[in-house]
C-alpha cells in the first residue's frame, strides 16, 4: 500500500479515467479525479476528490497542478471522437497534444511520473500487429495529436510511460461509452446491429487496464508500450462475443466492410498489436474476450 501520496488522473469523470480513479484509490493513493463537464461521472469514493479543468487552457492546468501536486499523473483525458476531432482539429490540437506537453513539461520540472494513454489509431491499419518500434503512420486528425503527443512525452525527459491501448469494453459511468454496452442498449431497443468484417482489434477490459496502470504507478517510466488483449478479432466477431455472452445469440445483424460503410474520417482496418514488450515486462496480463465478456455476464445476472 502506497502512503496517501497525491495522484491526478485526468479523465476522472471518462471511461477509462474512473476505472484508474478506483483502482489507484483502492492501494492508498489520495486520488484526483480531473473532470471537464461530467463531475457526477468521477466515482465516488473517500480516498477520490474531484476537481475541474479545461485541458483548452494552460492556465487551468497549471492551476490544477500547482494546488495538487501530484507525484502521479495518470493522462486518460482525450477528445477522442474521430469525427470530432476531424471537425475541430485546432481544439483537438489543444487538448490532445498541447495539454499533453504541459502534463510532461511539469512532471520533468517537478520530479513526478506520467502515465499517458495513447491509442491504436496512432497506425493506419494497413499491416496489423504493431510493435513498439514500427514508426506511427496516423491517417486522420485523432490520430496525428495523439502520436504527436505521444513524441512530446517521449522528449520531455519526464519520467513516463505512453501507453497505446486497443479497444476497450466493460461497463462505463453513464451506461452508454463503451463499445460492449452500445450493443446491449441497441439489442434493447431493437436496433439493427452491424459490425464491420475487415476492422481489427484486441479488445481489452477496462478493469485490466486499471490495474496495469496500478502496477505502472510502482515501476518507473517504461517509455512506449501496447496494452492490449490477447485475442485479435474482427468487429464482427467481437460483436457476435458480445450477443453470445449475454444470451442474445438469436439477434440477426447486418456486416459491412470498412469501404461499404465509407465513414470520413477513413478508418485504418488492422489495428492489432503486438503486446510482447508488455507481457515481458509486467505481471498483470489483460485477459481474453471469452473471460472478460463472461465476468461482465455473470456481474450483470448478479445484480439482476
Ligand atoms: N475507449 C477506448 O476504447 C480507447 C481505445 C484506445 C485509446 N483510448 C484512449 O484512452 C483514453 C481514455 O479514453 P476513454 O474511452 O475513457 O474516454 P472518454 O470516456 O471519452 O473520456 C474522456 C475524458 O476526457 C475528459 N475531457 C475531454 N475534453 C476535456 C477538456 N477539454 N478538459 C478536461 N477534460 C476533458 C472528459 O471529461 P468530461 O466528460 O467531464 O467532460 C472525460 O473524462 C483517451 O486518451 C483515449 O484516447 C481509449
């Protein structure tokens, strides 16, 4: 158990963030969950305060900084909606990278350690299994802040790690972020579901995510690593993972590939990556789809 040391981890109100706000919560840290416009999404807990910041502004980041004094800075936030991000690529500059680059510039000045999620979607898909030393090939807005960001860490001389993460499933503060849940809300409703056949990813679960980042947060910067299941899937087939688990076997759906369903931005197809560097380097292994989606089934007919 770490002793009541203060840790920020922006995104405390997002998916991901609230998972590492518990987590780092559970083994002693005095956690601050960072939100934006969602305060009510940072868990609730004693060892978890909320505070607010604009990653937009500097000025609110070195308020923040200055008033915590984090020795730990876990960096979940993100505008991370592609679309978004293609719309508003000067607000996603700002956000996803410049924010990024204060983050390191004040871990390097004040001796604190970084923990930055990064994404997949750093690659354009046209290979697959990427390792930490295939050079990022980002091919939308998205993409080139968060490999951007990423190199400014990486220059910073901040003692951090930059984590890439696949896609990531389990459920979500509000019901409706991650990938698992907005299949369960539209087999619900009655929507028709398609998946595409030529998108490839290793879906992880975001309770294995907190706690790599909880083992992470008692090493030292590891610099670039993938974080990712072991299982490479297409959407498909995470899709159809998805149903069986949760006793929707029987719902029909539609498949369509990637050209088909002509999104802009484009997006690359074989994400897969190669998670050797992890495994070698860490005891916590993310574990596969089928035990994952089962946990999720069996908590869900738990609380039923
Ligand atoms: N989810 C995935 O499958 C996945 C896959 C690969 C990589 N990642 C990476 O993992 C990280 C976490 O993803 P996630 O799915 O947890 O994201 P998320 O649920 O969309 O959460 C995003 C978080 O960022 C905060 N935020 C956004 N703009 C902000 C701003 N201007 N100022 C302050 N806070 C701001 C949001 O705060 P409010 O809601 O309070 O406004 C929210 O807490 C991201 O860096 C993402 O790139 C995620």
């Amino acid at each position: 158990m770490v002793s009541m040391r203060p840790a920020l981890v922006t995104g405390g109100s997002g998916f991901i963030g609230s998972y590492i706000c518990r987590a780092l919560a559970e083994v002693g840290w005095r956690v601050h969950g960072a939100f934006g416009r969602h305060e009510e999404h940072v868990p609730p807990a004693s060892r978890i305060r909320s505070v607010h910041v604009d990653l937009a502004r500097s000025g609110s980041i070195a308020r923040v900084l200055d008033s915590i004094r984090p020795h730990l800075i876990v960096h979940t936030a993100a505008m991370s909606a592609l679309k978004d991000c293609e719309q508003r690529p000067e607000m996603a500059r700002l956000v996803n990278t410049k924010a990024t680059a204060d983050l390191a510039d004040w871990c390097r000045q004040n001796d604190a350690h970084l923990i930055f999620f990064s994404t997949d979607q750093v690659f354009d898909g046209s290979e697959g299994s990427y390792s930490e030393s295939d050079p990022p090939s980002p091919i939308h807005v998205y993409g080139r802040t968060k490999a951007e960001a990423e190199e400014r860490v990486l220059e910073s001389g901040a003692t951090a790690s930059v984590l890439r993460l696949s896609l990531v499933y389990g459920p979500s503060p509000g019901g409706q972020r991650s990938h698992h849940e907005q299949v369960l809300l539209a087999v619900r409703q009655n929507e028709r579901l398609r998946f595409f056949s030529d998108e490839y990813r290793n879906p992880i679960l975001a309770a294995d995510v907190a706690a790599v980042v909880v083992e992470l947060a008692a090493m030292e910067g590891l610099g670039l690593l993938h974080l990712a299941g072991p299982d490479r899937m297409s959407r498909v087939d995470f899709g159809r993972a998805i149903l069986r688990a949760f006793g929707h076997e029987h719902v029909d759906f539609d498949t369509v590939t990637l050209a088909e369903a002509n999104m802009m931005p484009r997006r690359p197809p074989d994400l897969s990556l190669d998670t050797s560097r992890a495994r070698g380097l860490l005891t916590r292994t993310p574990r596969g789809v089928r035990d994952g989606l089962g946990l999720l089934a069996a908590e869900e007919s738990r609380l039923a």
